[in-house]
C-alpha cells in the first residue's frame, strides 16, 4: 500500500513529542502513520544504497578517497529515519509493533546490515577507514540493529486497514465532578494487546488503569463494563 510520501520533518511535527501525540495522530490517520513511516525509511535505505554502490564503482581503483557516509546526505537523511523509528517504537509500543509487521525490520536487517554495510566492510578489508567515516558508519550500523531488534519474534503479514482502526486508542470525553466546570477533557486509553486465551486486541485487560489525562484534577469516569 502506497501513501503520499510524507517528509521526515513532516511527520515530526504530526507525531510530536509525547505518547499522547502519537496516539493523537494514529488516530487522525486511521492507523496509517505507520505505513508512512516504514516506507520514508525504505525509500532512504534505497537511496543510501545507490549511493554506496555508485561511489563503490567510481572509485573501484582508489579505494581511500570513498566517503560513504560522513556528511553524505543520503546517509545523514537514513540515519535520521533510524533514530526517528526507535525513538517512535519507545515512546509507543503499540506503534512499534504495527511498524515491524509494515517492512521495519526486514528492510534495516536485511539492506543495511546484510547488503549494504558488509559491502563497505569488504571494500576497506584491506585498508584503514578516516576516523570520521567509520564513526559514520558504525552510527547507522548500531541504529539499524537497533530498529532491527523492534520486529525480533515478531513474523506476520501487515494489518489489514480494518485491523488498524480495530487497533487504534480508545477516546472518551470526560468532565470534572463539579458542576460549575463544564471544561470537557479527552481521555485516550491503548487497548490491551496481549495475548487473552485464544484472541489478540482483546479489549480491556489489566492495562486499563494505565490511563493518561493531562491537567485533570478531580474527575469522575464511568464506562461501561462488555
């Protein structure tokens, strides 16, 4: 499934910096967010890549003058996604997980650290890299294992569009118990996602107390029990 490419910066801005942020904008996005992060991360493995196999061509015959990664653009714009999509999959573990079944960990595991990279390790084998470029390197090398690490144990075919919003957190519109504060606040609770006898996305579990409300003194919330 194809998105319009969103930027980096993009979705920095939409995603913000606090789980309530993210969990706003998967909800804006009908759970496509992720989509759009797992392709903006593939597309920059890609270009790094055409761009190491290119320098590795034009410089076949004068091996010290590559420079594969250090203030390389495409490597800085890969490295940037890397660190984008474990910072996401920490501060939200139910993104994290949506992101390994998207392409994640397939296309860091296997493009960066088993094409790619290893094809700039046997291109130096026999000579001493510039302190700058290896230090380069090795910062996307340990990203990519990291974002690799995300999808560990984790093997199934991506969600189907309903499955995303089946996922999505739960919102409720809540008021403080006194009378004269009308101020209606909004509540997002993460449905549960461990396993529950033979289901999965079960519904309210144990983790239903794990609730996030910001600037709520006294509230008064009552939900219906299924």
């Amino acid at each position: 499934m194809n998105l319009p490419q969103s930027t980096i910066e993009e979705l920095r801005s939409r995603c913000g910096s606090s789980a309530r942020q993210i969990a706003i904008e998967r909800i804006r996005s009908q759970g496509m967010v992720s989509i759009e992060i797992a392709q903006g991360l593939t597309e920059a493995a890609m270009s790094w890549k055409d761009h190491v196999d290119a320098t590795l061509v034009s410089t076949h015959q004068n091996v010290e003058s590559c420079w594969f990664a250090y203030r390389n653009p495409q490597a800085i714009e890969l490295y940037k996604w890397l660190n984008f999509v474990n910072y996401l999959a920490t501060v939200d573990p139910i993104l994290g997980q949506e992101l390994s079944w998207d392409g994640i960990y397939q296309a860091t595991s296997f493009l960066l650290l088993q094409k790619i990279i290893p094809k700039i390790d046997e291109h130096y084998s026999n000579h001493s890299l510039e302190e700058q470029e290896e230090d380069a390197i090795n910062d996307i090398r340990d990203a990519a294992s990291e974002v690799a690490s995300i999808g560990l144990g984790q093997s199934r075919q991506s969600l189907l569009n309903e499955e995303r919003v089946a996922r999505l957190p739960l919102q409720f519109k809540i008021c403080s118990i006194h009378q004269y504060d009308s101020l209606a606040q909004t509540v997002l609770i993460h449905q549960v996602t461990t396993r529950q006898s033979a289901q999965e996305d079960v519904g309210f579990g144990e983790e239903f107390a794990k609730i996030s409300v910001l600037s709520l003194a006294c509230v008064r919330l009552t939900i219906e029990s299924f």
